[in-house]
C-alpha cells in the first residue's frame, strides 16, 4: 500500500534541507526554520497544536513554535523527518489520513516559493487521496460562499458547494484544488469560470485553517 504521507514527509525533509533555514515558503512571514517548527509543535507539542485552530490558544502556540525555531535548524529537519510514534496525528494509525494532504501542502509552500517552479506530476493515487481531502475542505470553506460553485477535478469527480447565486466554476487537479481551498490561491494552478465579481473573491477569500 503506498505511504504517501511519507514519501511527502521525506521529500519536504530532504528540500528542507537542501535550501538550509533561510529560505522562503509560501506562508507569508515564514522561512523554512518557521515550517520546520510548526511541523514539530503539531506533531510534538498537543499542548500548543490546539493553538494552530483555536484564536484562544494562538498566542501560546506561536511563543512555543518560536522557542522551537531557536533550536539547530539540522536537528529540527530530523524532527520533521521522524515524528514520535505516541504522535497523536502521526502514529501508524493516523499518519496517512491525517498528514498526506498536510505534507504535500507543506513540501508545496516550499517548492512554490522558488523561481520556476512547475507543479508536479502525481501519482494518480495520490491524486485520488487529495481529491477526497479537497472536497471535504470544500464542504467546510466554501459553504457560505455567496454563489452557486461547481468544483471540479477532472477525472476524479465534482461536487457543488456555496449558498446559491451566481455560478462559479472552479477547475483543476486534485493537488492544485487542495492548495486552492487551503488557502493558497495564488500559487495554485486552477481554472475559474463565471463572473468577474464573485471570481475575484474567490481568488481572495480566506480560505483554509
């Protein structure tokens, strides 16, 4: 069975390493050492990870990831290349389901902020797995969205999500659809056809966690 959370985590690692701890992400504000250490506090800290979804906790999160970051940048990388086995969203039993698509979205923060970069050609498998997480993160963040928005993975599937109005059609594969509705509109490659208005802010809407 492929582990595809894996063979994320391991690329991300070894690009992590490769670009050293200045470098740039996609994450405004954020350079490789920043995403390392989110990485960690998620996987290591349960303490400070409720922070990373719930306003209350962010302040407390954020002084943890930052303590984090301060440490050596290598011993960071092999953190984020062997997370705990107790790990609750990284054990056996919850790696796949929990950090495929959360691994490709990170390895994809990095690619995308370098010069030329091209999206990858995914295993159709993997493939498969983002579409099933993209239209759940659909469902959740495109609820409200005031227009009728047909999203579309070709090959894959479709589903229509909004509160009704004008139609929206949001088209592309199942990885540039997963960092689209994370929040990374503009580094996704995706297609978007109906009127300008509601277009436009979907292209600027806060999108994702």
């Amino acid at each position: 069975m492929p582990r595809y959370a894996r063979s994320e985590r391991e690329a991300l690692a070894d690009l992590l390493l490769d670009l050293g701890p200045d470098a740039p992400t996609v994450n405004e504000g954020w350079g490789t050492r920043d995403l390392a250490a989110h990485l960690i506090v998620r996987e290591r800290r349960p303490d400070a990870a409720a922070g990373i979804l719930l306003p209350p906790l962010r302040r407390y999160a954020e002084a943890v990831r930052r303590r984090v970051a301060a440490r050596p940048y290598p011993e960071l990388v092999a953190q984020v290349r062997r997370p705990p086995a107790w790990s609750p969203v990284s054990n056996p039993l919850t790696d796949e389901l929990v950090n495929t698509m959360e691994f490709f979205i990170h390895h994809e923060d990095v690619r995308r902020a370098r010069p030329g970069w091209l999206p990858r050609d995914l295993p159709a498998g993997l493939s498969a797995v983002l579409w099933k997480r993209a239209t759940m993160l659909a469902r959740v963040a495109l609820r409200r969205f005031p227009a009728d928005l047909l999203v579309q993975a070709p090959g894959f599937g479709e589903l229509t999500v909004g509160r009704g109005g004008e139609r929206l059609r949001l088209v592309g594969a199942p990885g540039e659809l997963a960092l689209f509705l994370s929040g990374r509109q503009r580094v996704s490659r995706v297609q978007i056809d109906g009127p300008a208005i509601p277009a436009d802010r979907l292209r600027a809407a806060s999108l994702g966690f």
